[in-house]
C-alpha cells in the first residue's frame, strides 16, 4: 500500500511538473533570452573595445619594432663615424702635413749622485736633475724638397737655461741615393751620434758615451756640423750600403783663459808653448763651437761615413768613418791642428739584443808648432738585453788621448779616461722610459793631482711625443 | 692513445681552419704608373725605400685594416712600426705614411696619385694589385 501511495504521488508529481513548469519556464526563457542578447550585446561592445586595444597595440608594436630598427641603424651609423673620426684623427695625427705641421720632441729629467771631486773638475752634481726639452718637426714641401728643424731647450752645469737651434736643414732627395741638406745637422760619424743624439728616450741607456758628449758638455769630436751633406742608401742582393759625404764649417776652441784649473795643477806635458806657460796656462779650458754662424778665419771640415747591412745577419750595421778638420783656437798662441779621425763601428739591433760599438783613431798634426803628429784613440762598446720591458745593459769607454796634442790639451774635455757603466731601462709604455744607471769613471791626464775615480748614480724618466 | 692524438691534430686543424676562415684579406696595390716587387712592400712602408726609378712614391696606410697588413706583410705590430717612424722621422726627416679611413679612400688616393701605394680588403679594379696577402 505504501509503495502504491508513493507511485501516485511521484507521478502526481510528474504530471504537475509535465503541465505547470513548461508554462513557467516559457515566461523565464523569454527574460533569459533578453537578458543574453544584452550580455550578448555587451560583449559585442567589449570585443569591439578589445579588438580597438589589440589594433592599437599592434600598432604600437609595430611601431616599437620601427624604433628599435631605426635604433640599430642609427647605433650603426654612430659605430661607422666613430671609426671614421678614428681613422681621420689617426691620420690627422700621424700626417698632419696634409693640414699642419706635426710636431714632436723629446723630453727628460732625473736624480743624480755624483763622487767627482778634484782640482781640475772640481766636485760633480747631486740632486734632482732637468735634462733637455727637445722639439723637432720635419715639413715637406713637395715630394722632393724636405726640412728638419729642431730646437733644444738644455740645463747646464750651472743651471742655466741653453737654447740651441740643434739642426736646421733644408733638403733635397733626387732619390733614395742621393739626398742632399744644408744647414746645421747632427755629423754623421758613427751610430750613436745621428741615432740618439737629443732622444734620450729612444736612446739605450741613460748616458751618452762621455768621447761622443756634446760640445758643450764633454765631448772631443764636433757633434754637429753647419754646411753640407749628402746622403743615401742602395739596396743590393747581399744587403743595403749606405754612405753620409759633409762638408762644412771647421769647428773652432773658444773659451780659452790663462790660470785654467788643469794648468795650476800641471805645468808641463803639454806642448812647449804650453809647457812655457807653466801655471798661467790655458789647458783645459776651452770648448768646441760649430762656428754655425761662419768665421772671420774660416776652415773647411770633411768627413764620411760609410755602411753595410748585410742580408744574412738581420739587424747588423758595420760602418767606416772619417773627418777631417783644422781647428784654430782662440788663445793667445792660436794654435792651429790639423784633426785627422779615422775609425770603424758595429751595431746590431736585432731584438733581443743591442750592441753598439764605436772606434775612433786620431792622427792629428800641429800646424802651428813644431810638435807633429800625435796618435790618439777612443772607444766604447755597450750591451743590452732586453726582457719584456726591461733592457738591462753595460758599457764600457775608453780614451786615450796625447796631452802634448794641443787639440786635446787645450779642450775641457781632453783628458783621458776610463769609464764602466751598468744600468736597467725599463718601458713604461711605448713613449716613456725609465732608467738607473752607475757608472764608475777613472779620470787621467790631471797633471799633479794625478788621477781620480769616482763613481756617479743616475736615475732618469723620459719621454717622447 | 692513438684516438686522442687523431682527435687533437683534428682540433688543431680545424682550429686552423677556423682562423684561416676569418682571416683578413689583403690587397697590396700601387697606382698604374708604379713599378715594385713584392719583396720591396717592407721597405717603401718602413721608408727605406722612398723611390721606385725617379718616381716619389707614396704609401698610405687603410686604419680599419692597419693590424692585418703589419702583421701579414710587414711582420710587424702596430708598435714596432710606430717606433721606426718615430726614429726615421727624427733621423731622416721624413714622415710615416698618412692614414686612411677605409678601402674606398685608399682605393681613390691610389688610382688619382702617381707613386701611391696602399692595402685593400677586396679585389680592387682600376689600380695594380702587387701582391694579395
């Protein structure tokens, strides 16, 4: 009975939903359906909004994009300028002789601790030291007419600014063998001498060889010669021959003054004139002057050097040289010497090393005595090894010198000596240079104070531009 | 044993391959009118060589390509060479070669000057090529 009231009640229950919810669910599908086309109609708007955002955005992507290509163009073209201006200043800096003149120069200073101390020389420097300031351009005109002017700002002894006009030459090149200057240039004997010269940092160790000093400041030969000069090089199957031919002003001794310091400790040794004048003598008191201005007694000096750097040994230099000169000087007996230098040299720069080598024989005559000839001779040979950026090198000089020449007797520097010299360069980059350097000198020729040795330290930083 | 020996000189190889690859190409060219042999290219760049006859000559360097052509031709860097010029201009008066911006400014310096002498990247047309590197 009760499963049948259940039946009943279930299918009453099924004929009121089968009759009355159709009705209601007609009467709610009609709203539904409203409010759908509303959503509907919204979201159509929305979609509509969304596909205006996403046109707008891909529009901005695209834009975007277009910046970012622009960007990279532009970031290419800027690398492209740059490496132009690089390679215009570059060259505007290595040949300005298209738009200027290029100038460059050397430049140095240093300490130094020296031990000379005697009657003739008196004590040596100590102290923080000023070397030269050296300029120099090299203009060309044409393809064939060429110049090199240089000008050197130098300390003295005593600590007094030297200006020298070190080279004015005027060239013409009628070809590689054959160039020609006038003017005032460095003379061409040796290596050293035209190599080195005011470029202390190009130069292989700190001092220059005390036999090939400047005029001025202790040298025996003229480093600098006013007239003319031609010069050349050829190159053959076996090697490259180079020659250097001068002819030029003779130097002149200026200077001289009676009661000099080598007279009052020497009064003989000398030539008789000089011997006769016993301590109101002038020996050792005068310089060498290149006469660049000419001369009221005007002689004439020749000279050459000659080279060979053969094929098989790359690096190697050996030369021949030889000057010839009558130098007068300005004392009271004016004496005059006939100055014959003839001698050889060896250079080899092949890296590691560097070896330079030099060797000077002189035959010299009195022209105004009675005394002939006088043989006298000179040299050095220095090493260098270099490691990295480190060069640590050795020198040795010699000068054995005949006082009874008046030549060197009456020059400051004519004394004779020996020098040993050790010292390190270090690179500190391609255009600066450090260097330490003790040498030891044995001083002769210093009448009764006899001789003297002394040792001097050095130190130097310099630099080229 | 043998395998890891193979495989090295493989390495190596390629390696050399590789570099090869991207090694740059060096054009040494002269204008028409200029007569030099290869073996004379170090010395016109050095400046020991300064004639070709009674003809000036007159070498320019190509900056962007600098590096490649002292090192494959002259066997030098870009320091030594340096250093020469700065002892040959102080010795001898004489100045380094001027520098260019690219193949384009050598190639015109080149085919408009007599005596000109340079170094391209690519075959070069209307001008001497001495030596490719």
């Amino acid at each position: 009975m009760g499963y049948f009231r259940s039946i009943v009640q279930g299918g009453a229950f099924l004929l009121f939903t089968g009759f009355f919810v159709p009705v209601h669910a007609e009467s709610s599908a009609e709203a539904k359906i409203k409010a759908l086309e509303a959503r509907l109609e919204q979201s159509m708007a929305l979609i509509e909004q969304l596909a205006a955002k996403v046109s707008q955005l891909e529009q901005a992507g695209a834009g975007v994009r277009e910046v970012q290509t622009q960007s990279a163009r532009q970031s290419a073209k800027i690398e492209q300028i740059e490496q132009h201006v690089a390679s215009l200043g570059s060259g505007v800096a290595r040949h300005s002789g298209d738009v200027g003149l290029p100038l460059h120069g050397f430049a140095d200073v240093g300490l130094v601790k020296s031990g000379e101390d005697n009657p003739v020389f008196g004590k040596g420097p100590k102290g923080a030291t000023v070397g030269t300031v050296s300029l120099y351009m090299a203009p060309q005109f044409t393809e064939r007419v060429r110049s090199l002017v240089e000008l050197a700002f130098e300390v003295d002894a005593g600590g007094d600014v030297e200006t020298d006009l070190e080279r004015v030459q005027i060239g013409y090149a009628f070809s590689d063998a054959a160039i020609a200057w006038l003017g005032r240039f460095h003379t061409p004997y040796g290596y050293w001498n035209t190599a080195f010269h005011h470029g202390a940092q190009i130069q292989p160790s700190l001092t220059r060889p005390r036999l090939i000093d400047f005029e001025d400041d202790g040298g025996i030969l003229p480093a600098h010669t006013t007239g003319l000069w031609l010069t050349g090089a050829v190159a053959a199957e076996s090697g490259r021959f180079g020659y250097d031919i001068y002819l030029g002003n003779a130097p002149q001794i200026n200077g001289t003054a009676v009661g000099s310091a080598l007279s009052a400790v020497t009064t003989g040794g000398f030539s008789p004139a000089l011997n006769a004048l016993g301590a109101a003598g002038y020996a050792g008191s005068g310089t060498l002057n290149m006469r660049q201005a000419g001369s009221d007694r005007h002689r004439t000096s020749t000279g050459f050097n000659a080279w060979l750097e053969p094929r098989f040994a790359k690096g190697l230099r050996i030369g021949l040289h030889g000057l010839r000169t009558t130098v007068v000087d300005d004392s009271a007996d004016a004496n005059e010497t006939r100055l014959n230098m003839f001698g050889g040299y060896l250079t080899y720069l092949g890296e590691p090393w560097e070896i330079v080598g030099e060797y000077y024989r002189f035959r010299n005559r009195d022209l105004s005595g009675a005394t002939g000839n006088h043989g006298s001779w000179a040299g050095f040979a220095q090493v260098g090894h270099t490691f990295g950026a480190w060069t640590p090198y050795a020198r040795t000089e010699r000068a054995q010198l005949d006082q009874d020449d008046n030549y060197f007797a009456v020059l400051e520097s004519g004394r004779s000596y020996k020098r040993s010299a050790f010292g390190v360069r270090y690179d500190v980059d391609p255009k600066a240079a450090l260097k330490v350097e003790i040498n030891r000198t044995h001083q002769d020729d210093l009448g009764t104070a006899g001789s003297d040795s002394y040792v001097e330290t050095r130190a130097q930083y310099s630099i080229r531009f | 044993m043998s395998l890891k020996l193979l495989f090295r000189v493989l390495a190596a190889l390629f390696g050399w391959l590789c570099l090869s690859a991207h090694a740059a190409e060096v054009f040494v060219i002269c204008n028409s009118g200029v007569q030099i042999a290869a073996p004379e290219i170090k010395e016109v760049f050095t400046g020991d060589k300064q004639f070709a006859g009674t003809l000036k000559l007159n070498p320019v360097d190509n900056g962007p390509l600098q590096a490649a052509f002292l090192s494959a031709v002259l066997k030098l860097d870009t320091l030594r060479y340096n250093m020469i010029w700065t002892k040959k201009s102080f010795r001898e008066g004489i100045n380094p070669p001027p520098v260019k911006s690219g193949d384009s400014d050598v190639l015109d310096f080149v085919r408009k000057t007599p005596g000109a002498i340079g170094y391209v990247s690519s075959a070069p047309s209307g001008v001497t090529v001495i030596q490719k590197f």
